[in-house]
C-alpha cells in the first residue's frame, strides 16, 4: 500500500514538474483574501499563495485556515487577465506518510466534499466561469493534491464551499478552508498559446485564445464571429457587439461607439449626447436661431421657434421680416431696421 502511494505521488509530480516547465505559476504571491479570518497572521489567506508546501500540517503556518462555518470563500487575484491551463489545490494533511492518508481521510476529506472553483474577472462568483464542481467524491477518494484544468481567461480564481443546503454524501455540516497552497499555471500574457506560450492567436481580432489550440475565445470590444472576423453591425459596438450606439448618432465606432459619422441635426459630442448650446440648432450645431420670442424656445434639431417669433418677424424659424427690411451685417443675429 505504502509502495503504491508513493508511486502515485511520483507520477503526479513528474506530471507537475512537466507543466511547469511549460507554463507559469502565475498567482505565485499575488494577493489572496478569504471570507473570515481565523487565527491572524499563522492562517492568513495568502499563505496558500507563498510558494512553500513543505509542512502540510494544520499548525506548520503554511497553509490558509477557516474553521468551521456554513460557507467558505477564499481567491487570489492574478491582478490582471491571464489564459489559464490548469488549477492545483494541496489541501492540509499531517506529513506523515500513511499517517497522513489516514487523518486525511478521517478528519479532513468531510470538511471539503462539495467545493467549487470558479475563474473570473471580478470578485463574484456568479460572474465567472464554474472550472470544477465536486458531486462526486466521498471522504475516501478525494485527493490530498487536487488539479483540474480550466482552459479560460479570468483575474480572480475562486474556491468556494458551502453546507447550506442538505447533502447525503457529507458527514460533516461545516466546511473549512485548508489550503496549503493554490497553483494556477498559465500564461503570463495574453494574446498568446502553446505549450511555451510563445505562440500568437491566430484571428487578428481575438482578443483571448484557447491555451492549447489558439481557438478565438473572446473578441477584441468591436468584433464577434468564431474567429472574430465580423465586425459589429450598425448601431452597435463594444465587447460582443452588445452596446447600443446613441440614436442620435449617424453612424458610430464599432470598437469604442464613438460617432464618427457624425451626429443628427442638433446634437453634438464625441458620442452624440450633448445638445446644441441655446441659440444654435442643426448639423454640428452650426446653425444659429432666428428671432424667436424665447431664444430658448428654438429647436435645437431645426430652427423651429416654438412659441413664435419677435416683434417684425415671421416665419417657422422667424428670420423672415414681416416688412420690408432693410438688414445690417451678414449675420443672422445682425441688427434689422424695419421700414414703415
């Protein structure tokens, strides 16, 4: 049995060993945080992130500890995007050889039965994506070290665990944290695939590409297709073709929705959001008003003079006399003697 167990390890860690040869270990002392704290410093959330495992012990001060609620969260955050590969969990055992499988599998296994792990680009879970959801194991087959791949792109991985619903399989109506360390090997940058991540996506507009294949994942904002190579239609722009252009927008940036067609008569701004300051209407605003009873009664969109005109003028936008006129100037706000 002993023999069997240590062959399994070996095997597991050549397998490890091959990995990160190939991909990086990139929440390596980034910042971790977990739901509560438990015993300060010696069970801090970002032990399991410090690179050492060589005392899997409850009181080595190498792992991250949450005793006994009903749910359990801790993540690490990656602090920017990355394409990940893989996700390996050490648990806490007693670093005693047999020893260990057996506490481990008499005191610890209940603790975790039911955990997820989640990778996304916020602290939410919801908004992630679900890598692994334990349904499955029991308290004799669950491992010590446990891995799943989750070729995604995301910031934050997320483990989570919770006894607030009923479960048949688990023994105990707690959950713990005890993670020793967390591994999340992927690439360093984006962009990027292959086994050295060296490697560029191949659809120019892909933002995001499967680790392995280099198969478009996610678009650059402005683009969709299964290889990103259609852009968003008219009226839309942004990530997945989902923002709506202003309607006041003749035509807009599929990439970042600015307008740069232009606007509609009597609007103005990058995006088409701002109205003509008072007293001037139409096509970029260019227009000045006539001789409307209120200035601020005239439309921005066509010159209308909503409540009438001035004295002497006539006319839907009041820049007809209603005398004869004998005007001044070349502008339109020009002053006009009228001739009785």
């Amino acid at each position: 049995m002993r023999l069997l167990i240590t062959m399994l390890f070996v095997i597991f860690y050549m397998r490890l060993l091959a990995i990160s040869k190939a991909y990086v270990n990139v929440a390596l002392n980034k910042p971790a945080y977990q739901q509560y704290q438990s015993g300060g410093d010696r069970y801090d959330a970002s032990n399991a992130v410090d690179g050492r495992k060589s005392d899997l012990g409850f009181g080595g001060g190498q792992c991250a500890v949450l005793r006994s609620r009903q749910t359990a969260t801790w993540w690490v955050n990656l602090t920017r995007i990355h394409s990940i590969h893989q996700i390996t969990f050490y648990f806490r055992t007693n670093n005693d050889g047999i020893v260990t499988v057996i506490i481990f599998r008499k005191y610890i296994a209940d603790i975790l039965l039911g955990f997820s792990v989640y990778v996304s680009n916020t602290t939410e879970r919801s908004q992630g994506t679900l890598c692994f959801k334990d349904d499955n194991f029991t308290r004799n087959t669950i491992p010590s070290v446990f891995t799943t791949n989750c070729f995604v792109h995301g910031q934050y991985v997320i483990y989570y665990n919770e006894r607030q619903n009923t479960y048949k399989r688990v023994f105990y109506g707690y959950v713990w944290i005890v993670l020793c360390e967390v591994e999340v090997f992927g690439c360093p940058v984006t962009g990027f695939y292959g086994s050295n991540c060296s490697i560029p996506c191949p659809d120019v507009n892909c933002q995001y590409c499967h680790i392995e294949t280099g198969y478009s994942q996610c678009c650059k904002p402005g683009y969709q297709g299964h290889h990103c190579e259609v852009a968003c239609p008219r009226g839309y722009f942004g990530n997945k073709c989902t923002e709506k252009c202003n309607d006041t927008c003749s035509g807009c940036n599929n990439v970042n929705g600015v307008c740069d067609s232009g606007c509609i008569p009597g609007w103005r701004g990058y995006h088409c959001n701002e109205e003509c300051d008072r007293g001037w209407y139409g096509i970029g605003c260019n227009e000045t008003c006539g001789h409307c009873r209120n200035e601020s009664q005239c439309s921005n969109v066509n010159g209308t003079c909503l409540i009438g005109c001035d004295a002497g003028f006539q006319g839907d936008q009041c820049k007809t006399c209603e005398y004869t006129c004998i005007c001044y100037g070349t502008s339109t706000t020009a002053h006009r003697k009228l001739l009785h």
